[in-house]
C-alpha cells in the first residue's frame, strides 16, 4: 500500500515577498500515518521545493506507482492546483484513489464533488483520524460508506458521512513530519522576515478558535473548537526543530494566541530550551490578547518572538461589530505600541471593502494605518472565503462577481461594495499601498530603522515591484 502525498507547483502570495513554506498540513498528515498504519510506504513529493513542474509531477507519479494520491489546497485560491494535481494522478494511474481536505474542499464538498470528476474523496476538517483509516481500508472505494468525516460520490450522487470525532488532545499528535521532506528542509524560507538563510518551519501551537469572526472560516473547520497544545510541548517542538533540522524561524501557526496563563508559559519554557540567539519565531496574536498580555510581553521578545501578526483592523467600531471581532479601534492604537515599546515587529493587516465602505471610508482607513504607524501594514480586501458567514450573505445577496478561485486571496476584488464597484474597490487597494508606503517620510525611517526586521520589509516594498503588481489588477 503506497500513499502518495503531492504539494503542487503554487504561487506564491506576491505580498509577502519571496517564501518557500514546509507544506505542513501534509507533513503532518503523513506523521501520523506513518506512525498509526502498519504496512504503509509513504512518499512526499513537495513540488515547489524539489522545483518540480507539472510535466516532472507526471513522471514522479507515473514512477511512484501510488494506490492513493493526497493533495492539499491550503487556501481556496489554490483550488485548480489541487484539482490540476488530482486530474494528472488520475491519468497517469487510473486506479489510485485521489483525496483531498483542508478548509475549502471541507466548505465546498458538494459542489466540488460535482464539479471535478478526477476527485474522488474529500476528507472534511481534522484529517488524521479520517485518512488513517482510509488507508488502513486499502484505498478501497468499497469501504467509503463506513468512514467518518469522508464526501464522496456514489452512483452519481454526493454522500456526506457523518463528521468524525476530534482527537481529544492535540499531543497524541506526532512531533511534525520534517523527516518526511528532510532533503528539503534547509530550503524552506521567508525571505523578508527572516532571510533565505534562515530555514523556516511551522509548529502548530492550536488547532480552531473560541471566537467567531464573520469572514473566517478556521472556526467551524474546527467545529467551533480551540483545542491547545501545552507550553512545555510547543517549546519542545521548537527546540526538536532546531535541533534536528536546524529551523531558525519558526511560525506558530495559532490563529489565535489567547490570554491568560498560556503565552507568557511558552515564553519561559522555549526561554528555558537555550536556543541559539539567531533562532526566532512569529504569530498572529488578537489585539485584545495583546493587552491582556503586556506584562509579558518583554519575557515573549527574550524567548525570540520578533513579530505579531494583527489582522482586521479598522478604525469603525460598526464595521468590527460586523465582523464579530470583538475589539474596537482604541484595542488596535494600544496593541501596536505596545508591540513597538517591546521591540516587536508590530505588523497589521488592514481590510477594505466591506458592504459599507465608501471612498470616504476607506480614506479615514489609510488616516488610521497611518495614525497607527505598525512596522508594516498589509492592506486586503474583504474576500468571501467559503465556509464563512460573508460568504453565505453574499451568496444570499448575490454580491458575488468573480467566481474564479484563483482570485480568492484578498488582494482580488470580488465583491463591490453599496458605492463602489469592484474595479473601484480594487483600485482603492492600490490607493492604501501607495499612501502608506508612497510617503516619504515612512519610506525613508523604514529604510533606515533600526529594527533590522523592519528594514528588510522596507527594502522589500521598495525593491520587489509589490505597488505595481496591486496596480496592475485594474
Ligand atoms: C502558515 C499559513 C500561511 C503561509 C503559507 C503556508 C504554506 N504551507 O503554504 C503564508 C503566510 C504564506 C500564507 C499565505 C496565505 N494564506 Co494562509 N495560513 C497559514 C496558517 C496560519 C497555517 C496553515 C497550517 O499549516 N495549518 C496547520 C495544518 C495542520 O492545518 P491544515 O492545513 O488545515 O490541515 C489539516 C486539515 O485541514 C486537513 N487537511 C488539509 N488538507 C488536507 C488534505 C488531505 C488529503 C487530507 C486527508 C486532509 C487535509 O488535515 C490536516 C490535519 O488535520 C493558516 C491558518 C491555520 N491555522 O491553519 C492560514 C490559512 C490557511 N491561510 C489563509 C489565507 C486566506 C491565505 C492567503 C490567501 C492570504 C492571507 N491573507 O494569508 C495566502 C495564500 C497563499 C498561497 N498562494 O498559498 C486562510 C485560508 C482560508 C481559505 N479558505 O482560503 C487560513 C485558514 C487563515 C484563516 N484564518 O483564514 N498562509
Ligand atoms: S479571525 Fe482569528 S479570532 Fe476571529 S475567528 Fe478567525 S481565527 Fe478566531
């Protein structure tokens, strides 16, 4: 029994500068196969790292000779590669069950299932439990009936199996898979956080999420739960990490870091570890946290954490209550000084583009990144993720224009807004970059600041041509 896991060729999300990211989600699946199926030979073909190109994909497949091919999408915009991907496998070797799962072939089972033909399953939410047991039934088509957690299509029709259980605790999880990518694992990088030289991995600290935010889906991929690993376990994964394969930039994949008692426990335990100085880790943290975290804050920046990731700010206090986000403009001014005063790189994300937005609003927009003044704001625009509660309005009010999943990664305007149009909305965007990065006096202190991270981002928004790709989308 032979299972085939395939990263394909992808695009990289031209913002962010220049990346090449451990396909974590399938690492990780393969962990634990590896670990809970006897029998099993296991292969990851990580094609943007052995830069393999779709007529290379067709030749490993066609030599591999897998009985299951698994893909992942990670974001929506990533569809027709996992689709492309599936579609090869299935006429290269016509008999190799192809699966796929992740957050949007989780929301879109049905359609997906009816619309790609070279897809035969689709393992919605958690996937360990679910594709363990796929593989210990062989593959077998025969056995799909009785699998929790599977889509898939029987005479002609879409079956939805009842959802299977979440594992209970996050740490029966193996430690993650790098050994399965280990010829790759010095490539991984993210050039403008950390260098090309610093080899880049992603722990998972937590799965899911206690909040419930209108345009996000990671909460009910994750049946509205947030389950958590310990400190002391995150600490280790880290320092295996570094040990092992030589990390030295470390992204925590929690979308939401929390309060209470947890942050400033990682930061003791990965303090404890002894880690080389020149190793670093990032994650995204809710402004709210932030705060209720600012006693430890100085022991977080000692444990290495260099950068905080704050998405969806805006400066209206109706548009935030839209969202379901729970914080108010005032939480963002004080979360991102309080970053600063700690020496961590405070990075905001920014969205335009919501049903009320008018020129007006999305100029006192810029007024407040501006006024905020983070190391880097990353503008977006309001993008109707499958699986989210915006996307089920939009639906409903026939708001939705672009139907091309390629275009579903918050740069692409999708929806207008009650004044604007979506060409409207997208050249606000570009509006947004050129203010806050067209401004001399910001350009000039980013250059030349003294935080060595926010130079790099600096320099990268002045050398990587970022503003004339956004202008180009209209
Ligand atoms: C790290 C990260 C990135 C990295 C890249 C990482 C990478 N490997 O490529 C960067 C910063 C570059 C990035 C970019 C983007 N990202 Co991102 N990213 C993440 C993050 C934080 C972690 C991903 C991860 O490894 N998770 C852990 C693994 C274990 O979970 P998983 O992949 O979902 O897999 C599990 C299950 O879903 C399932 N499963 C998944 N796939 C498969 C396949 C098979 C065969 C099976 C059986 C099961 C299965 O099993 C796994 C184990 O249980 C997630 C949020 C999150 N916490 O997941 C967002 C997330 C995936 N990103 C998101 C988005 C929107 C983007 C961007 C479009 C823009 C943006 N604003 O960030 C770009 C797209 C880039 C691109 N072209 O690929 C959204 C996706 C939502 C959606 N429907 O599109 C997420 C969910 C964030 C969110 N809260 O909305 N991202
Ligand atoms: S946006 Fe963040 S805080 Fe809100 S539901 Fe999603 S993961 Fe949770």
């Amino acid at each position: 029994m032979k299972v085939l896991f395939i990263e394909p060729p992808k695009d990289i999300w031209f913002v962010m500068g220049e990346y090449l990211p451990p396909p974590y989600g399938i690492i990780q699946l393969a962990a634990y196969l590896e670990r809970e199926v006897k029998d099993v030979q296991l292969e990851v073909l990580d094609c943007n790292a052995e830069k393999v190109d779709w007529k290379g994909m067709e030749k490993r497949i066609e030599s591999s000779n897998p009985d299951v091919v698994a893909s992942s999408s990670l974001a929506t915009c990533n569809t027709y590669a996992v689709v492309k991907t599936l579609e090869t496998a299935k006429r290269i070797v016509p008999n190799a069950l192809t699966v796929t799962g992740g957050q949007h072939f989780t929301a879109t089972a049905q359609e997906s299932l009816e619309a790609y033909p070279e897809l035969d399953v689709i393992v919605r939410g958690e996937g360990e439990r679910t594709f363990a047991e796929l593989v210990k039934r062989s593959g077998k088509k025969s056995a799909l009936p009785e699998i929790k957690g599977v889509s898939f299509r029987q005479d002609g029709e879409v079956i939805h199996n009842p959802p299977m259980p979440l594992i209970e605790n996050l740490e029966d999880l193996p430690f993650p898979g790098y050994h399965l990518v280990k010829d790759s694992v010095n490539k991984y990088h993210f050039s403008v956080m950390a260098g090309e030289k610093a080899p880049y991995a992603l722990i998972e600290g937590a799965r899911g999420c206690s909040h419930e935010c209108s345009f996000c889906s990671q909460w009910r991929h994750w049946q509205a739960k947030w389950r958590v690993k310990s400190a002391k376990r995150i600490a280790d994964e880290m320092d295996y990490c570094n040990r092992t394969f030589g990390s030295k930039f470390i992204w925590l994949t929690d979308d939401n870091f929390g309060a209470g008692a947890r942050p400033g426990e990682i930061a003791e335990e990965i303090i404890k570890r002894e880690m080389p100085d020149d190793v670093s880790w990032f994650v995204q943290a809710r402004c709210d946290d932030i705060i209720r975290n600012k006693e430890v804050l100085p022991r977080l920046r000692e444990s290495g954490l260099t950068c905080g990731v704050m998405p969806f700010l805006n400066s209206s206090p109706s548009t935030l209550e839209g969202f379901k986000k729970g914080i108010t403009p005032q939480d963002a001014r004080s979360a991102v000084k309080l970053l600063k005063e700690n020496g961590i790189f405070a990075h905001a994300m920014v969205i335009i583009g919501q049903r009320k937005d008018t020129r007006k609003s999305i100029a006192q927009l810029r007024e407040f990144a501006n006024e905020l003044d983070p190391d880097f704001v990353m503008f977006g625009i309001l993008t109707p993720l499958p699986g989210t509660e915006i996307y089920e309005e939009a639906e409903r009010n026939g708001w939705i224009m672009d139907r091309n999943w390629l275009h579903y990664d918050m740069v692409h305007a999708i929806m207008p807004t009650e004044t604007l149009s979506v060409k409207e909305v997208q050249e606000e965007l570009y509006g947004c970059y050129r203010d806050f990065y067209g401004s001399w006096g910001r350009r000039l202190g980013g250059l030349f600041s003294r935080n060595q991270l926010k130079r790099k981002v600096f320099w990268h928004m002045a050398q990587s041509g970022v503003l004339g790709q956004i202008k180009s989308l209209f």
